[in-house]
C-alpha cells in the first residue's frame, strides 16, 4: 500500500466503508492532474449519476497524484465545464478534492461477479488553484523522476508478498470507468484515434497477419467484386445472398482511406462505436467501398495503408449506404468482428501473379499555378514546404447547442511555381502522429484536398478520404508519387533554396484569419447570410461564455471607440495611449461591463487564486502615471490624466512594477505544478537526456527522403536561435470590460525554431492529455521571439462600447502582423489613415506603415464615430479570451 504518509492514503482512511458511495471524503492536501480522457457516455449514466442534469455527450477519467502514488478517477458531468473550458487540465494543481467511492463499469459486469472489488472514484467537487508565478520550478512536483513509476493507489509494492486478502485493491482499469467503451476519445475532437487499444493492436497483428511471400506466392482470388456485384444486385443467391456470408476470398487493393468516424450514442452501449472506409478494387471492378466495422476499425486501421495489397476472408455484402436511395445501387463489403468474423491479412507485392494486374492509387498534383484555373469543388493533390503552420482552433460543425467541435489548423505551403501560396485548412485526418510533425521547412503532401474558393481568396480543405505524407514520418521514400514528374520538378526546386533565406521567413502559430473578410460592409453582410446579425454587449457576453477550449467565432457588434493603446510584446513599459475625453470623464455602469472570469465556471467546483499581497498602487515617485477605468491597475497600458493629446509613457514604470513585487531580475513564467507550502515529495517527470539531434529540419534532408528509404542522421542545423522574449507581466483579465489587459502569447506570430521545433510544436498545440507527452515540466512561448511583422508594427487594443448597452469591449487590433505574409489575390491599395486601416483590417503592403505615435496622434478621427465591429473571438483556456477585431466598418445613417 501507500506509505502512511501519503495524503491520499490518510483521507481514504477516513472512509466508512459501511457507508461508501453515499457520504464524500475530503482531500485537505494539493493534488496535481497527470492525465484528462474522454469518452462518450453510454444507456448507463443515470445509474453512475442519477442526479446529473448535462446536456453533453462526453465524460471525463482524470489520473490525480499527491506526489507518492496515483489513483484514477471520474469526473462527475457538473464538472465537466472545467475540462471544456481548459481549467481542470493536464499539470493543474487542485485544492479541496471531494471524492465518493463507485465501481467501474467494467468491474460491474466482470471481476465484480468474482468478488474482486477495485475501488474507484468519483470526484463531486474540486478547487483548481492559479498557477502561481515564479522562476519555474516547482515547490511540490519538479522534473526528474518518470510518472510511470508512481504506483497506484491500493496496490501492493514489489516488495510485500503477492497474494494478500481477497478485499484488498488491485491496479484500476485503463478503460473508461463510467460506460462500457473499449477505448477512449481524443481529448479535442472525434477523428483522432487515441490510446494504447490503437498502437497496441497494430503492432501485434504485424507478425500474425503479415503473409510470408513463399506461403502467399501465386494466390488468386475465388471471387471478384463485380460478381459480389452482380449477384447481390440480382437477388440471384449465387456466391452471396441479401442477407447472409458471402462466400470467396477476395484479393483487393487500398486505393483511399477515410478517417476514422465516431458514431457513439449516449442511448446505445456499443463498446466500440467506430467505423472507417477503405476505397479498394481488384481486376475486375475500378472502385468499391470497403468498411472497417467496431473492433475492426481500431485492431486495422492505423495498420492499413493506400497501395497495400489485402486478402479478404469473413465477410459481408451489403448495399451501399449512400445509394439507397438512389437509381444505382451498389455494394460496399462490411467487415465486421463477429457473424461472421472478418479475417483480413496483407499480401506483399511478390504474391500477386503477374498476370493478376491490381491498379495502384492514382494521383492529380496540381501546382500553386494550376490552382488558378480550377474551379471550386475540384478535388487534386499537392506538394509544397510548409512556410506557415497555424496553431490548432476548432469550430462547430453547425451552429448551436449539442453540435460537434472540429479542430483544423491552417497551412501555408509553396512550390516555386507561383508568387501566391497555396493554402490549406486541415482538418484532422485520423493522422495524430503525422499532424504532430508538421513544422516550418517540412515537406508535405496532401491527397484528395476539395478547392473552395471565396470572394476575397481561395483555399483548400479536407474530403473524407485526404491523407497527409511530412517529412520525418517515413512515407515520401515509398510511396509511388516520389516518380511522378511533378514532385521531381518539385524537388529540384527545393534543392536551390537558400534555406537562411526560407528560415527567415517561417512562422508558426499566432491569431490568423483567410480568407479576410471583404473590405465593403454591404459585402460582407451579403457573405453572413444566414449568420446571426450585430449582437448587444450582453448577449456578445453570453454567446462568449459559451464557448469552449480554441473554440473560434466570429461576432459583430456596434460600438463607438474610446480608448486607443500601442503597445509591443516585451516592451509594456513604453506604451502610446489615446482617450476620448468624453468617455474618460463617464464611468461605466457595473452592471453594463463584461467580465470573464473563473466565475463563470460551474459550480459546485470553484476557482481559487494565489496574488501576491502587495499593493498595486503605483509608488508617490510616480505621479504622472494614472489607471484607466477599462484597464487593470498592474497593467502597464495606463491612460493619461484627462488629456486627449499623446502621451508617451516614462520607463520609471518600473517603479511600479517594483510595487507589485515584479522587480526581481526574473520573468513570471507559469509553471505546471506548485505548492504553497513545503516540498513533500520532488515527483520527476520525463526527462530528456541532452538536446535532440536536429535530423529532419534541413531542406537537403527533406528532399532526399524522396530518393532512399533510410536517410543518414546528418548533424543539426547551424542555426542560431537567440533565448527568447520574456514579457513583464502574464496576461491578466480586465476588471471592468471583455478582454485581457495584455496580449496572449497565442496571439502573436513567432518565429520558428528549428532547434526545439518539437517543444515549440507543444507550445503552440492544443493541452495535452497526458504529463508524459510534455518533454519538459514547463513550455512557455514566452522563450519564441515574433516575426519581424509584429515587431515592426507592434498591436493596439481598442476600447469599444456598444451603442445597444454601453458594455465595454476590449480587442486587440493587428494592422501590420494579422497577415504575416501575402495571400492570394493582389492586395488593394489604401491609405493609412484610421477609417481606412480600420475598413481594410490592416496597413497596405504597398507602403511603408506609418509611426505608432503619427497614428496615435490622429485617434481623435474616431470619436463619436459609429461602427460595425468585426470581432473574431477565441477561447485561449482558462479565463482568456481572445477577441481581435479584423474590420470596422462605419455605420451610415
């Protein structure tokens, strides 16, 4: 068992076992989140919580540690907000932990029935402490030691005798606790597969399935598709019959695969509700659709392959779901686990006879020219180098309640054939691991992509069958497009960059938008429809709250702007303030200002805060330094006194940072764990032995895994990357307004680093669901410098209020870095002045931005002037908000 010292050994000691399941025990000591899983809830929920009233689908199993050992637990559904919303997340610390026992689903219906009772738990309440500021390492939890050695709660140690009392716990189930599901969902989306039911399964039938080519040499099929065909559509009951086995071994090639699809509902109690479609075909048929059915889908589908070669045993024919009701049916075979069972193995190449031709995959490469010329709806292939990945968002696949969140990202690539890059939104492609190495200076190639085209831009995005291929995942040296004479021109161009040159311009992550919204309000009001139209502040406050984890939305209110700040990233003390005078003298009704709290999360679960004591007014050597009302005092974004003229802040600020205790020669950075008392037990997590080995960063590199299967490990890049920036303070919510008081870090653009691409990658990624997927303890992009773009130009937060309520509104304006690169379509020329910047959403490329201060100077155009706000809102976790505003439109009479 656990030492009598451990904090969670003492508070379930305090358990009446007489009296488990109905009275909660109460964990006084920190606990700290190693992992978050979902699943989908299944016909038993209301005997797991029969008092829960939730309108999601998805639960929620979280691995807790107190720093000896590790227990899993459920969530119970009213805490299921805190998850959605990022605030009980991987490496958050806990406080107040209420916990009731429960057995799991699982041991229900098996090990239950044999007296062997593991006791799990259910946590009804919780306090998520804030991270508290610090030089980064943590007092309770620190790097070093791996978590897999905790041991859990309730079991033996190696040490004691096995075989103990026949009440006494065992290691919990790794499956769901609270539904009869085989495995568990992607934290984020439903397209991803996740856990080790996926990779355990590939890699066990590889040396079971796999057909030796002296066993399979000269295998030919009994029976084609186009017979299956033509006896099922006939009704003939020849080698198949409408409803039962059909009969024959078929040999198939994998022309396409689907990614996977989810299809749990909280009213069925299928264990493993998944299913994919291969496209295959043979010698006698061009195409036909193949399923992958439950357990099938998970034991297969990370396994198989476009171009590989199956033979298919065990399986059914039925109609095709998409042509029943339609004049030309057709067939698709369905492989199922059981009635009858499928057996699938994979053929080398050497067992098909050479009279036995099998079509391999085809592809359509179209360059960034021949983008042009095609028409939407199109579907092709390309290949480019990544100069542009965005960091992962998700939206809803419709509007309102109970929909499903999709998370894509989007991508910049060039081929050398056109002045205009190709875009792509990328939607999830059952890849996790390939999406994962999608990094600057990477090449890709994405298959079966859908040209859409909108009336500022076009752009590309998934089908239902698009594969992705990047450097560092091993596919470019086997797969057959590495021939085609449009990938070799391709390469030839990759191997005369100046790779200096392409690194300088790479960026990653950061606020983006395309296509832009259209410059004329008419037009853009024409493209919304069917969208809701301009919102009050209040209900802009609710449909916020809603939102959840990179959710984005777009938003339109109307609004007056009175307070406009400059300000750059690392350099808050020197900040450029405009206020509308009449505004300064008016203060905002409470019940009329939006803010974005912890509070807004549901109960019975609360957030608690660690500040620091010190007072935030500004010392008496610092008169001229005045707060604004819309803005935090520890801000360093202050207003002028009752002045609208320009105002240049001093760097005596500093004084009153060294008020509020910021003064010490360090950054704040935040850190995953922390404790406010003294260290109990240093727990380490993963480490990495010495700095990884750069081998897939070069451009060289990335064109030779086109020619060889295995490439030399050359040595890392010479690249310089200096430290890093570090910001004065962390963001903080406004006290009185919707917004942050300084720009997230998610925001901006960064340069990217080819020597932590990796960490970088984290850092810009969605929350992982695991501490273990973390190389370190803590990955801040405070370490990752902007682009040159952002830089140059630095942000403005404007200060809106709603003509409908008067609720203040604060959104971060990017005119030089919301863009960081051209896009397609020419940029129209405009002039700089605040209607026209506002009206365009940014500088003209065409000429040189002008000065902060010039721009700053001239604020006083927008007083009194009525506006159409374009307002683009994500949800960055936690209580942050992101709300930059992409167009202002004056609003006529």
């Amino acid at each position: 068992m656990a030492a009598v010292s451990c904090p969670l050994q003492r508070t379930f000691s305090r358990f009446n076992l007489s009296q488990a399941g109905n009275t909660p025990v109460l964990c006084r000591e920190p606990l700290w989140v190693l992992s978050v899983q979902r699943y989908g809830r299944d016909r038993g929920f209301s005997l797991y919580f029969p008092q829960a009233i939730t309108t999601g689908d998805s639960l929620y199993d979280a691995t807790l540690t107190d720093g000896d050992c590790r227990i899993r637990v459920t969530l119970d559904p009213s805490l299921n907000r805190l998850v959605e919303r990022n605030v009980f997340h991987c490496g958050a610390q806990l406080q107040h932990v209420n916990f009731l026992p429960r057995l799991a689903a699982q041991e229900e219906e098996g090990e239950a029935a044999e007296e062997v009772w593991c006791r799990t738990y259910r946590v009804v309440s919780l306090e998520v402490s804030e991270e508290a500021e610090g030089d980064g390492e943590s007092e309770g939890l620190v790097a070093g030691v791996q978590v897999e050695r905790l041991l859990w709660y309730g079991t033996p140690r190696i040490q004691e005798v096995p075989g103990g009392p026949r009440d006494r716990e065992r290691a919990p189930s790794l499956l769901p606790l609270r539904a009869k599901r085989s495995c568990y969902l992607a934290l984020w989306n439903n397209q991803d597969h996740y856990g080790p039911a996926w990779r355990e399964t590939s890699a066990s039938i590889q040396t079971d399935s796999e057909e030796p080519a002296s066993e399979s040499a000269g295998l030919r099929p009994t029976v084609t598709l186009r017979k299956l065909r033509e006896d099922f559509l006939s009704h003939s009951g020849g080698v198949s019959t409408r409803r039962g086995m059909a009969k024959g071994m078929l040999v198939v090639r994998v022309l396409n695969k689907s990614r996977v699809m989810y299809y749990g509902k909280s009213d069925s109690n299928c264990k493993c509700p998944y299913k994919a479609v291969l496209e295959v075909c043979d010698t006698s048929v061009g195409g036909c659709m193949c399923v992958l059915w439950n357990s099938v889908c998970v034991c297969w589908y990370v396994r198989l392959q476009p171009g590989q070669l199956l033979r298919l045993r065990g399986y059914r024919v039925k109609e095709r779901y998409d042509t029943r009701t339609t004049d030309q049916q057709d067939i698709e075979i369905s492989l199922n686990s059981r009635n009858p069972s499928a057996e699938i193995s994979i053929l080398p190449e050497s067992s098909l006879p050479a009279d036995v031709p099998l079509s391999r995959p085809s592809f359509s490469f179209c360059s960034g020219k021949e983008l042009f010329s095609l028409t939407p709806g199109n579907i092709c292939d390309v290949i480019g180098l990544v100069l542009f990945s965005g960091r992962p968002e998700r939206i809803r696949s419709k509007i309102g309640q109970g929909s499903e969140l999709l998370e894509y990202r989007w991508l910049r690539l060039e081929d050398g054939t056109s002045d205009q890059p190709i875009m792509i939104k990328l939607f999830s492609t059952s890849q996790p691991e390939i999406h994962s190495k999608i990094y600057p200076l990477s090449v890709v190639v994405v298959t079966r992509l859908l040209l859409d085209r909108a009336s500022t831009g076009f752009y590309l995005t998934n089908t239902s069958y698009t594969q992705v291929y990047c450097t560092g995942s091993g596919h470019h040296s086997t797969m057959h497009y590495r021939k085609l004479p449009h990938v070799c021109h391709f390469i030839q161009w990759l191997q005369s960059l100046n790779e200096r040159q392409v690194l300088s311009r790479a960026v990653v992550g950061g606020y983006f938008i395309y296509p832009p919204p259209h410059v004329s309000l008419e037009m853009f009001m024409k493209n919304r429809t069917g969208e809701p139209g301009p919102l009050t502040g209040s209900e802009l406050k609710r449909e916020v709250e809603q939102l959840q984890y990179r959710e984005r939305r777009r938003f339109c209110i109307q609004a007056t702007i009175k307070m406009v700040t400059h300000c750059r990233k690392g350099e808050d003390d020197h900040c450029l303030v405009w206020t509308d005078k009449q505004a300064a003298s008016l203060s905002p009704h409470p019940s009329s200002s939006l803010c974005l709290s912890s509070s807004s999360s549901p109960r019975p679960s609360s957030i608690s805060s660690h500040r620091p004591s010190s007072s935030p007014c500004p010392p008496p050597s610092s008169p001229h330094l005045h707060s604004s009302p819309h803005l935090s005092t520890s801000s360093p974004r202050l207003s002028p006194s009752s002045s609208g003229s320009l105002i240049k802040l001093s760097p005596r600020l500093l004084r009153l940072r060294a008020g509020l205790g910021l003064c010490n020669g360090k950054s704040p950075k935040r850190r995953l764990f922390s404790s406010p008392g003294p260290p109990r037990k240093r727990l380490t997590l993963p480490d990495r032995n010495g700095p990884e080995e750069d081998t897939d960063g070069s451009l060289w590199e990335a064109s030779m895994e086109f020619l060889q299967a295995d490439d030399d490990e050359d040595e890392e890049e010479g690249v310089d990357e200096q430290a890093g920036l570090t910001t004065p303070s962390s963001p903080l919510p406004l006290s009185k307004g919707l917004g942050l008081a300084h720009i997230a870090m998610e925001t901006l653009p960064l340069m990217y680093c080819p020597a932590t691409r990796e960490e970088q990658a984290i850092a810009v990624g969605m929350q992982t669901e695991e501490i273990q997927n973390l190389p370190q303890c803590s990955i801040s992009l405070e370490k990752y410098r902007p682009t040159h773009s952002y830089t140059q130009t630095g942000h403005y937060t404007l200060t809106l209020r709603a003509l409908s309520d008067g609720v203040v509104v604060n959104a971060v304006f990017l005119p030089g870095s919301s863009t960081p690169f051209r896009t397609s379509g020419p940029s129209p020329l405009h002039g700089h002045h605040w209607s026209s910047i506002l009206t365009h959403g940014g500088f003209s490329p065409h000429t040189p931005p002008p000065a902060p201060a010039d721009l700053i100077a001239t604020a006083s155009q927008l007083a009194n002037q009525r506006l159409v706000c374009v307002l683009e809102a994500c949800f960055l976790g936690g209580d942050r908000v992101e709300l930059v505003l992409s167009r202002a439109f004056p609003l006529r009479d």
